[in-house]
C-alpha cells in the first residue's frame, strides 16, 4: 500500500503496479491522486542562473545567496514532509530568517483556531463512525478532497452509523456556487450571496437562539432544527468560508459554541499544510508568519503576501510550493528583484524564474516521511520506487551545512 | 447613476463579479504538466449563466478579454451546466484567475481571491498563454 500525497487525506489504501521505478498504475486514487502518483511530466534539472549545473553546485549557490541575504524569507512547506518543515524551521533561526506557508494565504486563520482548542474538532475517524450531520460550507470536497465523502463521511457504513446516507447520515451544502459536492446534498444546498457567509452564520446564530432570522426564514430554521438535533454534526470548512469571513473569523467560534454537538474541521488542500503549521506552532506558538530576531517574532507583515508587496525581503527559498502559480500577479513583480532558490521535485512556473534551482525526490514516492493529516493525524509515508534524487530535508540539512 | 459608456463601443464591455473554484480535471493536468494545453483548456475559461451569456451578447466558446486595473487575459466562454442565479461568473483558480487579483489586503495577508471585479468583452486575440503570465 502507497500513501498519496495528492491532498490532505493522505489516502493510505493505495495500490500500485510498478514498472521501470515509476508508478504504472493505481488503484482507489482520484484523479489528481492518481496523476500525482504518476509523477510529473517535466522534472527539475539542477541549475544556477538559468544555467544546467549539478546538483553540488546548485547547492552551494543556494548557500552563498542565503549566507548574503540581510532578510531572506524561507516559503512554501506545504508539500514538504514534517522532516523537511522540522530542517526548514532550525535553517530559519540559524539565518535570523522570516519563514511563513502557504496557510499564510488559505486556511491558516482556521488550523490556528484548531490548535489553540477554540473549535471542538474531530478525527475523520470519528466521522465515518459517528457523524450524522455533515455540513460542507465554502467546501467542494469532491473537486479538493475528491475521496472525502466516500471514505469518510457522506457515503460509508460506521460503528454508529451502519445504515449511511439512505438514513443515518445528512449532508448540508452552503456555498456561493452549486459545486459537485452541493449536487451530492439534494434538498440540502443553501447558496449565499458572495460575501454572505457572514450574514448567513448571524442568521443562523439567531434561529439557534430562538430568534426570526434576517431572511430566508423558514430555511435558517430548518437548517437550526437540523444542526441542534444531531448527534454528532461536523462542519467541514472550506477556503471558500475561510476567505468570505476573514475580517471576522471568530464569529465562526460563536456559532460553534451554540451547537455543542458540532466539531469543526478546516479543508486543508495541500497534503502536509498542518503538519508545518503543527511544527512551528511547537516550536514559537505561532503556525505561521514568524521572523527570527534572536527570539521568534510574529506578526502579519511577515505574512508572504505582505513582505513581498512591501519589498522586505531580498533573497527567497521556496520549497513544497509554487506561489506563482498560486499568488495573485499583482504582488509578484519584488520576485524579479531578487534571487529565488527553487527545490521542488518538478518544473514549475516558479522554477522558471528561479537563481537556483534544486530538483528534490517527491515525497511518498521517492523518499519516505511523515506527514500530517487534515484532522491532524500523522501519517507515515514509505518509499515506493529507487532513484538518486535527495530529499527536501537532505537539501536543507546540506544547505545549513553550506552556510 | 453615470451612463455605461462600455455598452456603447464596438467590442461592449460589461463589468462582472468572479468568483474562483476548484477542478478535478484540472488539478490532475496541474500534476501532470502545468504547461501543457491540458492545463491550459482547464485554467483559462470562464464560466457564467445562459441569462448572463444573453445579457452581454456573448456565446459559448467566444474568446473574452476579462480586464480590471491589476490585469488583463483573454479566456474562453463556457456555459454553466447549472441554473445560475444570475451576475456572477466563475473561474478556476489558476495563474489565469490569479493575474485579476488585487494586491489589496488591509495588511492581512490574504487577498481577495474569491471576490474579483472585472469588465467583460469580446475579443479575437489568443488565448493567454501561461508564458505570458509569468512574463517570459
């Protein structure tokens, strides 16, 4: 059995027919899943200035431009194991560096929420065993977590709820747009204004405490009636949530402190995005955003988007990312400023721009680790085909080595 | 209320709201190859409601330039198979949906990048290519 690596259920039932040390074919991944396990068409060659080099060398180039940066930004980690992100955090302090994730930009304001116990939350064990009311808000799982309802919530069996979605099991879908998920919850799609959420989430609070609510009356109700009734409810949070209420992110901690049989669970996309957060948090008590000045200091302009707007770093090291591709353009043009050191295991628009470049063994594949699931268990990942390429932590522990 | 000069011009413009979304098909082409056509016919497209198709003047499969003070592309029309309520249109989140984003965040590190504002128009220019986005 494999684990995939393709999101942040870290799908630990995959089986694979090897052929040549390349993955020839899977079986139960998804799509994405699936195309991760086959690898990327166009891997990362070792380079320096545009120039092919080996991999010492692009090493060591890495080095000299971190070992000169005033302020260098360590960024990504998202698609790094946990012994990578353990590296990457000790190659921070020793450069009085600022280091942030790419929850810095998703779902951060969440996973923090989590860690600090604000949210009672759960493991997906517990849902597939227990959970009777599922709510997908601002969440197309089926598109970002496509095995999230099949092997954990909407369509299994559980110890508890052996009769599943045909009576035992109710999925409610709140979202700006009618995704594949909120096809799933027939009868059961609440689709909000964009920017809604807000004043969906205070209507709602006001039918939990036995008020009219605002607008859409009778559905608010109904959907209270619902959500006060179950036994085991979860609240499955997308990005989409995330984003449409991030001024105000704790008036989703008051509404999960009215339903008191409800846990709450951030959609976490990119497979180890928590196990960073996790790791950083252990270490300073923050899960993002942090600078190393003798002692870790946190604060929002330390936030990727924010330094490089405000054109406060002068060197980046990216590694488990591809910001991009995933950041908006407009808070790009600092990257051509400045030397960008890339270790990634594929070509990517980054690499493209990149000083430096340093092709990595992709994890769950080439290399094994660890990784931290959504709910936040830890996951072990083996090695499943031989090659010679390094690992993300064997490239930050030979970089640190080169400062 | 100022008069809509944009409908008035050869190629109309119409101002939209664009929200973003995720794709399984094209979060496989993402993980195969992020520069292949694959990629491309996933990412660059834009998706709205028959009403709003017929309110602008646009059809299925026209290319349309999407514009707002941070960018500019040129994507291809699609029809929602869903029933739309109406004033908004849907991107997947890519370098393409990327390139419209604002770099505004009220120094809170997250933009806005479900909430986009943009105009409309048709064009017969290319599609943009991924190279162009990243400026090479």
């Amino acid at each position: 059995m494999v684990t995939c690596t393709g999101c942040a259920l870290l799908c630990e039932d995959i089986e694979v027919v090897i052929e040549n040390d390349r993955i020839k074919e899977s079986r139960n991944a998804c799509r994405r899943g699936a195309a991760r396990l086959r690898g990327c068409k166009n891997r990362l060659a070792p380079s320096f200035n545009k120039m092919q080099t080996d991999i010492d060398t692009a090493i060591k180039k890495a080095a000299e431009i971190l070992k000169n940066a005033k302020s260098p930004m360590l960024f990504g980690w998202s698609n790094s194991t946990c012994e990578a992100q353990v590296k990457g955090i000790q190659l921070a302090k020793k450069l009085n560096a600022s280091i942030d994730d790419t929850s810095s930009f998703c779902q951060g304001l969440l996973i923090e929420r989590v860690l600090k116990k604000k949210f009672r939350t759960c493991s997906l064990e517990d849902v597939r065993n227990m959970a009777d009311v599922l709510v997908y808000w601002g969440s197309d799982a089926q598109d970002s977590q496509p095995r999230h309802l099949s092997r954990f919530s909407v369509f299994p069996r559980g110890e508890s709820r052996q009769r599943g979605y045909e009576e035992d099991r109710l999925a409610i879908a709140i979202d700006v747009r009618e995704s594949n998920t909120a096809k799933i919850c027939k009868g059961h799609f609440y689709r909000i204004p964009l920017k809604g959420d807000r004043e969906f989430i205070l209507a709602l609070m006001d039918a939990l405490s036995g008020k009219v609510p605002k607008y859409d009356a009778k559905r608010i109700l109904e959907l209270a009636g619902i959500m006060k009734k179950a036994e085991f409810g979860v609240l499955f949070a997308g990005i989409g949530l995330t984003y449409s209420i991030k001024e105000d992110i704790d008036i989703l901690v008051s509404l999960a402190d009215m339903l008191p049989n409800f846990h709450v669970m951030p959609m976490v996309g990119h497979y180890n995005m928590r196990g960073f957060n996790e790791a950083l948090f252990k270490e300073t008590g923050f899960i993002n955003r942090v600078k190393f000045e003798g002692k870790p200091v946190h604060d929002n302009k330390y936030a990727v988007v924010e330094v490089l707007k405000a054109k406060s770093i002068d060197a980046l090291l990216i590694t488990g990312s591809d910001p991009l591709s995933s950041l908006p353009r407009s808070v790009l043009p600092h990257l051509s400023s400045i030397p960008v050191i890339c270790i990634d295991p594929c070509v990517t628009l980054t690499s493209k721009i990149a000083a430096v470049t340093i092709p990595a063994a992709a994890s769950g594949l080439e290399c094994g680790g660890s990784a931290v699931r959504m709910d936040g268990k830890v996951i072990e990942m083996s090695k499943v085909v031989e090659n010679s390429y390094l690992t993300d932590a064997q490239i930050l522990t030979r970089l640190m080595e080169g400062l | 209320m100022g008069i809509d000069v944009g409908k008035f011009m050869k190629n109309p413009e119409y101002e939209l709201k664009l929200t973003t979304y995720r794709d399984i098909f094209q979060a496989e082409a993402l993980e195969n190859d992020r520069f292949s056509d694959e990629y491309k016919k996933h990412s660059a497209a834009v998706v709205m409601g028959k009403d709003d198709m017929n309110k602008f003047g646009l059809r299925i499969g026209d290319r349309v330039r999407l514009m707002n003070s941070y960018g500019s592309i040129v994507v291809e029309l699609r029809e929602s198979k869903r029933e739309e309520p109406g004033g908004l249109a849907f991107m997947v989140n890519s370098p393409w949906s990327n390139a419209l984003i604002s770099d505004e965040t009220g120094g809170r590190g997250i933009p806005e990048f479900k909430n986009i504002t943009a105009r409309i128009s048709l064009t017969k220019d290319e599609i943009t290519t991924i190279e162009s986005l990243i400026g090479r």
